[in-house]
C-alpha cells in the first residue's frame, strides 16, 4: 500500500503542545532581537549641489523629465561638475556643447577620479573634432 508523505508544515507543527508554541515563540523572539541588536554603519547621504540642481528644475521643460536620476547633482570637492568646465550646464537653453568640449569635460573628469578611464575606438574622431 502506497503511503502518501507528510507536508512539511504538518511534520514541523505535529506537536501542537503549548510547550512546543512557547519555544517556538521564544526562538522567534530571540532571532528578532538579535536582528535589531546588529549595529549596521550608517550611509552618510552626499550632499548636492544645490546650485546646479535648480539650474536644472529652471531649465527643464516638463516635469516628467525630472525622475531622482537626473534632478540633482551630487557635490563633490574633487569631480568637477560640467557647468566648471563648459562654463554652463549641461541642456541649458540656448547652449550647444560640441563634441571637443564634451571630451574636455570627459579628460577633466579621468584627471580628477579614477572612477573614469577614456579611451578612443576606432578611427580617431576626438582628432577629427579638435579635441587633442
């Protein structure tokens, strides 16, 4: 005769004593309190820069342009932000930043992190753009 298995949530709560309830509660509340008692490093937020982040509400043309992506920019004492290079941020109105002076911004950025590496691909077009 064929015997089906037993579920496993019947196999761990067979005992249905209030014994086997009280050490199960009191595990769960041992696991919690070990949870809330771990001291995890606080992230420190960086700070933005103020500035630039209204330039770019002020610029914007609608409003669902600005998701939490590109509303702001974070300061930094060591990255140079675009509006220190180009000398105006990045969309404003009435300022086309040519390729030269993207690859400038993007030079002054892998001078000041290295976060950023630029390379060149292909036939040389930073040359071609009077970049270098």
């Amino acid at each position: 005769m064929n015997q089906r298995p037993k579920s496993l949530s019947k196999t761990l709560f067979a005992a249905r004593t209030p014994g086997f309830r009280l050490c199960l509660c009191a595990l769960a509340v041992l696991l919690l309190a070990s949870l809330s008692a771990v001291d995890l490093p606080a992230q420190s937020v960086p700070a933005n820069d103020q500035a630039y982040g209204k330039k770019i509400h002020e610029f914007t043309t609608e409003p669902f342009f600005l998701t939490d992506l590109v509303d702001h920019l974070p300061a930094s004492t060591t990255v140079p932000s675009p509006d220190k290079i180009l000398g105006h941020i990045v969309g404003a109105p009435d300022f086309l930043t040519y390729s030269k002076d993207i690859y400038r911004y993007y030079d002054e950025l892998a001078k000041a992190t290295p976060r950023v590496k630029v390379s060149s691909r292909g036939s040389n077009r930073r040359k071609q753009h009077g970049a270098d």
